[in-house]
C-alpha cells in the first residue's frame, strides 16, 4: 500500500472515530478500481447534467464526476455528515448534494442522466431489485441516460445478482463496463 493510501486511510478512520459510521467504508477509492471505471466512464459520457449515486457512503463516486448537479443518497446519516467535510475532486468544484434516502421505502424524485447503485444491492432481493431499476428506468432516467449497477457472484455475499435477470422486460441496452474481484461485474442499462 502506497503512503498516499495509507493517509487517506488514516484520515478515513479519525472521521469514522468522528461521525461513528460502519467500518467498511474506510477504504480509500484507489482500492475499489470498480469505482475508479465508473466515474471515467460517466465522465465520458455526452450528457452530464444530472447524477445521482444511490448509497454513496461517503460520495467516492459522486464527488469525482463532473455533472452540473450531482447527488449523493445513503441510508447512514453518519457517512453522510462525514461525507459532506471530505473535499470536491471535478475541475469545476461544483458541490454536492448529500441526503439520506432508505432504498427501496425512499421514492427518487427528478430525472437524471445516470443513476448509479453500486456496492450495496447484493443486500436486496433481485424481486425488488429489478423492480425499482424498471422504475427508475421509466420515470427517474432522461433520454439517453443510463443506470450503473454491479452484480457479484460471491456466496460470501446474500445474493448474486443476474444482469439478464435485472434488465428483462425493459427496454434497453446493456453495456459491461468491466469485470472485477470476486466476480464483480458493473453494467450500465442504457435507456
């Protein structure tokens, strides 16, 4: 592990030590390559007005894409109050809208070019997964959005999700983004 990743480490762990959130959210951003590829892919993308990340911890993600508006929703008002000190990575340093938000009792307001839900949903049963994708994709998704998702086929984890399983029905494309440890694998579903 570099110095620079161990720093960010240890500032990571005084603000859990501060705002008392669970410990897997102390690791640093370079050791997620997943994420890395998600924001330079959203960053590539034509349209960037609006992004939201559902469960963004501690906004890794949303603080490194460059949108006019980005939002980041977690279930731990703790990770976010933590979230909101932590700096601003886009050249433009536009801020960021942290809030909390219970997936799947929260209802997502607004429409947005990419919706992101990545690390968390292998706590959701695929049921009520593809549901909220399907309305999500319908009423929260701008025309040519898209919806970030990572499925992970790991026992370790309570359930494996299927790409095929999640997008069947809607009216999409999918795109693999890439393919990660322990089989993770990060879609976009393409209105």
């Amino acid at each position: 592990m570099s110095i620079r990743n161990l720093i960010t480490k240890a500032q990571r762990k005084v603000l859990q030590l501060v705002y008392r959130f669970d410990g897997w959210h102390v690791s640093p951003l370079s050791e997620r390559p997943y994420a890395f590829d998600i924001i330079t892919y959203c960053n590539n993308r034509k349209e960037r007005n609006n992004f939201v990340e559902i469960g963004c911890g501690l906004g890794d993600i949303t603080r490194n894409v460059d949108y006019i508006t980005r939002t980041g929703y977690d279930n731990d008002a703790k990770v976010l109050r933590a979230a909101k000190v932590l700096p601003s990575k886009t050249p433009k340093g536009k801020p960021v809208k942290f809030d909390v938000f219970n997936f799947p009792e929260s209802g997502l307001t607004g429409t947005y070019d990419v919706i992101t839900m990545v690390n968390w949903i292998h706590h959701i049963e695929p049921v009520v997964l593809k549901k909220y994708i399907e309305q999500y994709f319908k009423n929260n998704l701008a025309d040519n959005g898209e919806i970030v998702i990572d499925t992970v086929q790991d026992k370790a984890y309570r359930y494996n999700h299927n790409i095929e399983f999640l997008s069947a029905g809607i009216e999409c494309t999918v795109y693999k983004i890439g393919d990660y440890a322990r089989q993770r694998e990060v879609f976009a579903i393409k209105k």
